[in-house]
C-alpha cells in the first residue's frame, strides 16, 4: 500500500470532526524535557501530526441554562450543569472521540507500512489515580498542546491554553508520532491571544492562581500567567472551563 500523504492524513480527519490539522517535523521538539521527546517513544519519528476538535458553542454557555427555572435548586444549579452539559459534552466525549481518531489513524499508518505512537486525549482520565497523580505533578507523557503549537494550530494564552485563530480556546486536542515524513506546517507568527490587554482569562480562573512572571514549564516560550500545579489540584478547575468562557476570542 502506498504511503499516506499530508493531505490524505487531513481528509482522514476532517470527515472524522477535525477543524485543524498541523504537521510538525521532530526538530521542533528539541527543547522538550528528556523522556517526552517524539524519539523516546518512536526512535525512527520524522513528525508529529496534531489536530483539534471544536467544542459547540451550545456547551460554552452551559452557565446561563436553567437559571430561571423555579424548580431546580439553584444553589447546585451550576454543579449539575458543568457535569452534566460540559463536563460530558465540552469533555469527556470530545476526548473519547478524539482517542477514536487516533485510533484510526494509527491503523491506516500501520497499514500503509508506517510505524506510529498514539496517546490518550487526556491521559488520567480513564486510569489510574487522581490523588497520586495531582501529589506526584506527574506531566503527560506526551503534550498535545506543545504538539499543536508545534504544529502551527495556535499558541499558548495566558492560561496556559491553546488559543486558536478561528476558535478562540474552544477547542480539544490530540496528537501522534510517526516515522513519516510529512511537511511542515507553518507556526503562528502573529499573536492570537490579547495578552495583558486582556486578561480576562486570568480573572475567570476559579483556582485564582495567577504568577506575574512568565512561566515556560515545559519548553515553549508562552505568555502563561498560570499555576498549573494550583490548576490541577483545585476540584474541577481543570474541567470547568471558567478561564474559556471568559476568553473573548472564537
């Protein structure tokens, strides 16, 4: 079978819900911590192919719904409704379907003879232990959102999230590695994200963990303005999504 091409990769995606697809050649990876780079886990990697999901904008405003309602407690209304709308919709099963993706193309890239390496959308959410992983300030084993700044899907916000062109922050990620050599997309040259003319992000923030200087926690140089260690240990900051909704931007 003959190799898959860039634009085979794209279509592949797109019909499965993808609005960004990007390619990154392994050399963008060089700063990355030892042990998360795309040739610890592939040796022969060449690239890293990133795409993202949109979440609807039905789910963004799930914080307006039901507060008229005279015989729903308001006083959880906001609870049930992160749980059941975005938890689950602007979530869980955007991460399902993105793991379903990768699946898929990692079967068509086997099958054309290229070897390539997958990882969940959100690697703790299935398995393993909350509470240790928040003690250990364990990273993922692969980020998704390095790979799609890489990639050229957008760029890091002040949140410490992705912020792209046409969606603002509303979007779910996943990322593979293969020994295809795909080329390159183009990185975002100009800023997306409104920076400190803004920072409406900063005060949407339901763990209030702001740091005035910039923090590069992994190897990018980003704007972040945010803990991520208080983000993951504050219930539910990291599945709220109350940094997003306050972004003016998608």
């Amino acid at each position: 079978m003959k190799a898959l091409t860039a634009e085979d990769i794209r279509a592949l995606l797109m019909a499965e819900g993808a609005v960004k697809v990007g390619f990154a050649p392994v050399e963008r990876f060089a700063g990355a911590p030892i042990g998360h780079r795309p040739e610890d886990f592939l040796p022969t990697a060449k690239s890293v192919i990133a795409w993202a999901v949109r979440v609807p904008k039905g789910v963004v405003d799930y914080d307006r719904y039901l507060s008229r309602a005279e015989d729903f407690p308001q006083d959880i209304r906001l609870e049930i409704l992160h749980n059941n709308v975005y938890g689950r919709l602007g979530y869980s099963t955007l991460n399902m379907m993105l793991d379903q993706m990768t699946i898929r193309l990692l079967w068509e890239l086997e099958r054309s003879g290229c070897r390539a390496v997958g990882f969940p959308a959100t690697y703790n959410e299935y398995h393993g232990s909350q509470s240790e992983i928040k003690r250990s300030g364990y990273r993922a084993p692969f980020s998704h959102r390095h790979a799609a700044v890489a990639a050229g899907l957008g760029e890091f916000g002040l949140n410490n999230i992705l912020v792209t062109e046409e969606y603002g922050p509303w979007v779910r990620l996943s990322s593979l590695i293969t020994d295809l050599e795909l080329p390159a997309s183009p990185l975002v040259d100009e800023p997306i994200c409104l920076r400190d003319g803004c920072r409406l992000c900063l005060e949407g923030c339901v763990a209030i963990e702001i740091v005035e200087e910039d923090l590069d926690q992994v190897f990018l140089q980003t704007p972040s303005r945010t803990d991520s260690r208080k983000c993951r240990e504050e219930p539910g900051c990291q599945t709220r999504g109350s940094c997003l909704r306050a972004c003016p931007l998608g």
